[in-house]
C-alpha cells in the first residue's frame, strides 16, 4: 500500500478522523448568511435540507460520496484513521480515483502545479468525509424539531414571528404534548379539567375533626402562608403558588404553553432559569411538572380561600345562633370565675389534651359563653380561637393539673 503520498501531502496516517481539525459549520445554522431574513421554521428547514443533499448525492470521479461515506462511518460507530479510509477506497476495484491521484502523483514529481492539485484534491475529500461524519449527530436534532413543528405547524407558524426562543418555545410544546397538554388549554380550564377545586373541598368536608372552625382557620392560615413565601438563597426562582393564586386573583386565564415558557425565561436577576437550559434530563422535567402543579395549585387555592372564608363566616355564625339560643334557656346561675381568662383557656385546652373533656373547642366555647360570668361580652369566635391555642403565662399563674 503507498502511504508515502498520504505523507508527502502532509497527513498522520495515523491520526483518527475525529481528531481532525476543520471550521466545520455549525449544522443547524450552516449558510447563516442566507437565513437571516428567513423566519424559523423556514430556516429550520432549509438547514436540514442543506445537511441532507450532499449525502443524497451521487458517486462521481472514481469515488463514493464523501459526504454519505463519513455519515456511515458515523452511523456505524466506526472512527477510522486516515490510512484506514485509503485503504478501504484503494482496496475496492469500484473506485478508481484513488489509483487515479496516485498514478497522477508519480506522473507528476517534477511538476509541482499537479502535485498541489493532488494533494488540494484529496484534502478537499478528507474535509467534506468529516462534514458528513459531523452531520450523522446534527441531524436526528433537527428531525425531531421538525416533527414537533408538523404536529402543530398552525401553532408555530402563528408564534414564530413573536417568541423570544423558538428553540425553547418547541422544547415547551414538546413537553406540553408529553403531559398531555393541549396548545388550548388554558390554567383555568386544566384546574377545571383536573377538579382541583372540588378535590380541596371534599378534602375538607372528608377531615375528620372535633373542631370544624378550627380546621377551617388552619386552612386558611396555610394557604396564606404559601402565597407569602418568598424564596430563600437555595432556591433558582420565585414562588410558583404565589404566582398561580395571583393569575387566579387578577382574573388571568393564560395558555398553559404561555405559563411555562414564562417558567423558560424566569430566573433570578433576568438570568434566564436552570430548567430552561436542563429541561431533556430527567430530573429537570421532574422539577418542571413540580413546578407547573405547584402554580396550578396556587391557582385553585385562590378558589378554595374564597370558599373557606364564607364557610367560616356560616360556621361562626351558626356557633354565635347556638350560644345566644343556649344562653336565652339558662337562666341559672353562672360561674363567677375569679382568675384571668387565659387561666381558664389553659384549663379547658389541658383538660382535652388529657382526654378528660370529650366536648368540641365549638362546645366548649358555648358552654364557657353561656355559663361563665366573665365571658358574657366575649365573642364565641375569640373564645373558640383562644381554647385552642397554648396561653404564655408567668409562672405564678400557672395552673398545674397534675398535682
């Protein structure tokens, strides 16, 4: 085999086709020159056509396709060395252009013009064998883009001239259609979809409690306290509750593709957001389905707060009805309770902790309403609020039930 020619025109033979070093242009963008007019699925497609025809072409001077011959090399997993593709286009008695450089080369030692074209001709096949053993990974990208784009080409078409990131807008759509989204779902319409609403009603109505009132002002207190969380030095973004219940708040019905591209673009300081950059991997698309159910939670708590508050406005008020009812019948004589309120609040609150007393805060604050003196102008809500929750005594008022 005649490697000295490979030498002479100032190859390694030895060298590895991947460590060859070439301005290869970028794939997707490849004549960028000619796409800058171009919106982006125009451009998309015009780049994998540009990346497919060369390997489409036919065989011509006594050689295979360089392009179709670095794809398959690629394809088939195999980094050849440079002597190795010589030597495999020498050793098939198809292809006569190697023997044709060679026979030109030894033809032409003494004429320094035809070893020039020689050697500019096999460097020129060497560097389109690596453009096509690039383009085997640049093109399954673009692919997919495009099968995403012809899913919903009406969508994109509508988008293209207005979104920040194409790219990223197809990575959303693509994740969308994954979760089983519609490019018409709204927030509202998947809260509706999913009955998240209903679900945190029957979850209240399901709890099994002493203390209905209380139950409901924990509630209450938790979804307030989830709105006003704000992130802490560990965390990438905003609160993702607080911006669902707002959404809900101030009447906005936004496209589920808008509310997770806004996710794409969120970020501290303007720096667009981890997920946007990370959304393939699998433990960011966990975090991206955390993300967008934690906003439509938020959302549908905004529902569930309204229901809540008038549900306990009705409880208090019934709890009020029962103990004016209760104190209208009773006409004995009352407790006349000479230590402070708070006392007695401890009292009643130790006696259920201990299981002594079997009655509801709701029943106990009747009760303490309509049969202790002091309490008389108490409102049954404060009464009810104040059982329940421990009382910070000074020592000396401490009443211990254990001794």
């Amino acid at each position: 085999m005649e490697t000295s020619l490979l030498k002479k025109i100032g190859y390694k033979i030895e060298n590895r086709l991947s460590t060859i070093k070439r301005n290869i242009p970028d794939a997707e963008f490849n004549a960028q020159r000619d796409k800058r007019s171009l919106l982006p699925i125009a451009a998309i497609n015009l780049s994998l056509q540009e990346l497919t025809e060369p390997l489409e072409r036919r065989d011509r001077d006594g050689l295979p396709n360089p392009f179709r011959l670095g794809y398959e090399y690629a394809k088939q997993g195999i980094d050849p060395t440079i002597y190795e593709i010589w030597e495999g286009l020498a050793g098939d008695p198809k292809y006569e252009g190697i023997q044709r450089w060679v026979s030109t080369w030894e033809q032409a030692a003494a004429n320094s013009e035809l070893c020039v074209s020689v050697a500019a001709e096999f460097s020129t096949y060497i560097g389109d064998v690596l453009i096509g053993y690039k383009t085997f990974s640049a093109i399954p990208p673009l692919k997919r883009k495009w099968a995403i784009i012809e899913r919903s080409k009406e969508f994109f078409t509508s988008r293209q001239a207005q979104t920040k990131d194409f790219n990223r807008l197809i990575e959303v759509v693509d994740w969308l259609m994954s979760k089983d989204f519609t490019l018409e779902d709204s927030i509202g319409q998947v809260v509706e979809k999913r009955r998240l609403v209903e679900a945190m009603k029957a979850a209240l109505e399901q709890t099994k409690t002493p203390d209905i009132l209380r139950t409901i002002e924990d509630q209450v207190e938790t979804i307030k306290a989830k709105v006003a969380k704000q992130k802490d030095a560990l965390q990438w973004f905003e609160n993702p509750y607080h911006d669902g219940y707002y959404m809900a708040i101030r009447g906005e019905d936004k496209l589920m593709v808008d509310v997770v591209e806004a996710i794409f673009f969120k970020g501290t300081s303007g720096v667009p957001g981890f997920l946007s950059d990370h959304v393939q991997s699998n433990s960011a698309g966990d975090v991206l389905s955390a993300w967008v159910n934690t906003i439509l939670e938020g959302y549908a708590a905004s529902y569930h707060l309204v229901y809540l508050q008038q549900r306990l406005a009705a409880t208090t008020q019934q709890a009020e009805y029962a103990g004016s009812k209760a104190t209208a019948k009773h006409d004995a004589p009352k407790l006349k309770w000479k230590g402070q309120k708070n006392q007695l609040y401890e009292v009643l609150r130790k006696l259920k902790e201990k299981e002594w007393l079997d009655n509801s805060y709701e029943e106990l604050a009747v009760f303490v309403k309509t049969h202790v003196d002091v309490f008389s102008n108490t409102a049954l809500s404060t009464i009810n609020k104040e059982m329940g929750r421990p009382q910070n005594l000074p020592k000396s008022r401490r009443i211990d039930l254990d001794q």
